[in-house]
C-alpha cells in the first residue's frame, strides 16, 4: 500500500480561454509509507499544485490521485494528511495550544483529550513552556514549529509541506530541517515537501523529485542516499555534496554543459 | 512608559489648551470684542454652570437618539455584512451604493424622513443616525468576514472543515477588530449626524437646535455653552468606543495589532 499514488495527472487551470495554464500534464508518482519525497523545481513548474492536488484542494483535469489507498477527497474528509505552508498561518486570536488543538476541535474531541494532546505535541517541537502565549509573541521559527505540531496532532500518517521554511534566516532553516527529520522519525511520519533550495531537498529527502515548467512535468527522481540518520556532519559529507550536483544538473536540463545532463529531455526544451 | 513621560504627553497638551483660553480671554478683554462677535471664555463657562441641567437634558435627548441609532446601525449592518459575505453577488450591488451614499452628506435625508413622521418624534433622527452607522460597520464587517487569508482558508478545507464552521472559526474572529474600527469612526459620526439632524425642524430639545436658537437670540455665550455641551458629549461616545475596544481585544488576547 503507497502512501501516495498519482497516476496520469494533469492539471489545466482556464481551460479552453485565453489564459489557459498547462499548469501539470502527465504526471506520475508514488509515494511509499515513511517515506521523505521533495518536490524542486523553478516557479511555474507546478510543485505547490501537485501538492494541493495530493491534498484535495485542487481537482485534477484528468488522472487520478490516491492517499493512504482511499481517493484524495476521502482522506482529506479523514483528515489523512496535515498541511503546513511557507507562512506559518497561525490564527492570531488563538493562543499557541489552542491554535495546535484546532484540527482536534474539528474531529470533535473532547477537551482534555484535546489539551492533552496539544501539551504532548508542544512537547515534540521543544516548545513545551508556550502554551498560553499568543503568536505574534513567538520568532518566526517558533511559530513555523507551532505550524509544524498543528499539522501533526492528530497523528496523521502523511505531512504536506509546502516550502515551509522558505521565509525563514538560513540559521534557523538548518535548525528546523534538522527538527523536521527527527519529529518525522519519532513519529513515522511520510512526508511530501516542496522546496526550491537544492541542499534542503537533498539534505531532508529519501528521493528528489525535479519538475520543470511550461508545462509543468515531472523530468527526473533522484535517490539520495545519505543513511537512515543524518547529523550536521551529513552537511559536509562527500554523497551530500554529490547528491546536490545531481540534482543540480537535472534542473539544468539542457543548459548543463556537463556531458550527461539533459539528454533526458533532448531538443524540446529551449 | 515612565511616569515622567506620562505626566508631560498629559502636560503638553494640557497647557497649550489652557494657553489657547488664556489667548482667548485676553483677547476678548483687550479688543473689547462685543459678546454677539465673540464670547469670552470666562462668560461660556459661567452660562455652562448656570444653564448646566438644561444643557444635561438636551445632551441626553441628543446622546439618546445617537445611542438608539448607534446600537441599531450596528445590529443592521452586522447581520447585513454576514448575508453579504454570504452572497458575493449582493457585494456587488450592495457595495457600491455604500460607498455612493457615504460619499455624500445623507444626513440631509432627515428632512425628507420628517416629512414621514409626526413633527415631534424623534424617529427620523434616530433612523438618520442608524444609517449613517449601518454603512459604516457594513462596510468594515464585510471586509472583516471575507479578506481572510488564503492560508487560513486552505489549512481549515485541508480540516474538513464546513463552511459554517469556517465562519465560525476564522472569519467572525477575523472580523472583530474591524467591527471595533467601525465602532471608533461611527460613534463621533453618530453625536454629528445626531446633531446635525436637529437643524431640519422638529421638536427643539437637542444640542444641535438649542445651539442654533442662542444663536438666532443673539444669545453667544449660551450657545457656546451648549457647543461645550456637544463636545463633551462626542468626547463620551468616543472614550467608550476606544474603551470597549481595549476589553474586547485583552478577551481575545490579541493586544498587539501591528502585525497584521
């Protein structure tokens, strides 16, 4: 059982007017459980809308997805997934547990089950003194962290994220991919992420899905083989360094003068 | 804030006003300027202190009608902007109209809505000030309810959550403050629109008609007294407003409003 199958997807915003965008034609991918798949590519290419189509918040044109082996409208009426985004969206009004116990509320659990599980989900992202403050009293890697064990309090078995420490200082951004990997495998969870920094995408991913644009298109997966744990050592390490330059020349395409980058695609691609 | 700079913002402002009476009064005594030119400072306070309960009672019959009108422009235009929000279309019939009619003094509208009523009520400015208020707090409320962000809207359908429930959970908490910004701006506008209203006939018990009857009495200093009056009863409808919004905001715990 995948935990995500996306099988001949294509997605045409404005069909048939002027402004039509291709914006995914023909896309396939599978996600397996306990899995870390990035989604790279340059603006345009249509990563944050294969994402929102895994996450039912987009139809697709045409093909098919499937979550957890159940249709992504089903699952995302289970409430399958949790969903994190580059802005951290807390609700202001909330204060820090409250915005963590939201997803909760709207299973309709009860609320020390509620409570209880916020504390124990505070406690995951290290932030276990926070619970009464209000957002705007929190860092923006604080509150990315909030975003991080709201989307993950009701255990969901996949996380979505999309480019969600793009607006993060690059110190905090090392910090938090370290966070991220350590939350994931204490709590088994498969994750989906879109990013546009190469390193994040390798340092994070068991596999580096590369997209291009116009139209948008899956054009290559890199495995990335860094081990089952990865420390700030794995920063400095040779397959790092290799994992990057791999996924570097599938971006390039046929810009790289490199000998066997870009032969994928051929003369197609301007 | 330390108390020293506490007691100079308080102090500043306190002696220019007392300066600028101080002006004033030396001005009308100097120049001999005649009462019916200009009254002295000195003359208005004592006619404030001598005509104080008539002022209080026509303050109240003022303050009264910008009261009723406020609460029901308030209502009227709450419950109007969540059928807007609702209902894109009628935003766009709506809309427009709002900002047409604010764009010009409606309060005018008073005399019309006199003629629909007995010459004593009081029903035609209490309607006048609930109008002006309802497109206000209309106005805001929509905006409220529906510019909510996209992030929010995605992470609450990523929940499965209804729209009702979006409602209740992002867009009215999202709304709050701008029904306060509303409350801010419409409850001086509320006093005017009140006053105003009187000078288009009626029953002459307000503010607004007992200071155009001084006047067309030759009575200056007594008509400044009840433009003291009028002050201060502005002043009120605002303090309240500011304060309401301070509670309401420390409930929700949101007293920072500068990162929005």
């Amino acid at each position: 059982m995948s935990a995500v199958h996306v099988a001949g997807v294509s997605k045409i915003f404005n069909q048939g007017t002027p402004k039509q965008v291709d914006a995914l034609v023909d896309v396939n991918l599978t996600v397996e459980p306990g899995e870390f798949v990035s989604l790279i590519g340059p603006s345009g290419c249509g990563k944050s809308t294969l994402l929102r189509l895994i996450a039912n918040l987009l139809e697709p044109t045409t093909g098919e997805v499937t979550v957890n082996s159940k249709t992504a409208a089903q699952s995302r009426l289970d409430q399958d997934y949790g969903m994190a985004f580059q802005q951290a969206g807390l609700f202001d009004w909330r204060s820090v547990a409250k915005n963590i116990e939201l997803p909760l509320e709207l299973k309709g659990w009860d609320k020390e089950k509620r409570a209880a599980r916020a504390q124990e989900m505070l406690e995951l992202v290290k932030l276990p003194e926070f619970a009464d403050l209000m957002p705007w009293q929190l860092s923006g890697g604080m509150q990315q962290r909030i975003a991080i064990a709201r989307a993950l309090a009701a255990h969901p078995p996949l996380l979505l994220m999309d480019e969600p420490f793009g607006a993060l200082d690059e110190m905090t951004r090392e910090y938090m991919q370290g966070e991220l990997l350590r939350i994931c495998a204490e709590t088994k969870t498969t994750v989906v992420f879109v990013t546009h920094s190469i390193p994040e995408a390798v340092y994070l991913s068991n596999r580096v899905v590369v997209m291009s644009p116009r139209p948008g298109r899956i054009t290559d997966v890199i495995n990335v083989n860094l081990g089952e744990t990865r420390s700030e050592d794995t920063r400095a390490a040779e397959n790092f360094f290799s994992g990057i330059t791999s996924v570097r020349e599938a971006l390039r395409g046929t810009h790289a003068d490199h000998a066997n980058a870009g032969a994928i695609r051929g003369v197609e691609d301007r | 804030m330390t108390s020293v700079n506490r007691i100079r913002n308080f102090a500043i402002p306190f002696l220019f006003g007392v300066g600028f009476l101080a002006c004033w009064e030396g001005a009308v005594k100097f120049f001999h300027l005649k009462p019916y030119f200009l009254a002295a400072p000195s003359k208005i306070l004592g006619q404030f202190f001598n005509n104080a309960s008539r002022i209080w009672d026509a303050a109240s019959v003022s303050g009264m009608n910008a009261l009723v009108g406020l609460v029901a422009g308030t209502v009227f235009g709450v419950i109007m902007s969540f059928i807007l929000s609702r209902f894109r279309f009628l935003n766009s019939l709506i809309t427009p109209l709002a900002i047409a009619l604010n764009a010009v003094p409606i309060f005018v509208l008073v005399a019309v809505l006199n003629n629909m009523y007995s010459i004593t009520s009081e029903i035609p400015r209490r309607i006048m000030v609930s109008l002006v208020v309802y497109f206000i707090v209309l106005v805001n409320v929509a905006k409220g309810l529906t510019q909510v962000k996209t992030t929010h809207l995605e992470i609450m359908r990523s929940y499965a959550a209804s729209d009702v429930e979006i409602l209740r959970k992002v867009r009215v908490p999202n709304a709050v403050p701008y029904l306060f910004t509303a409350l801010k701006i419409s409850a001086p506008a509320a006093v005017i629109t009140s006053f105003v209203s009187e000078y288009f006939g009626g029953s002459q018990n307000g503010l607004g008609s007992r200071i155009t009857s001084n006047i067309a009495n030759s009575k200056n200093a007594a008509a400044w007294a009840y433009v003291l009056g009028a002050c201060l009863l502005g002043l009120a409808f605002y303090i309240v407003s500011v304060v309401l919004e301070n509670v309401a905001s420390r409930g929700a715990g949101a007293t920072n409003t500068t990162n929005k």
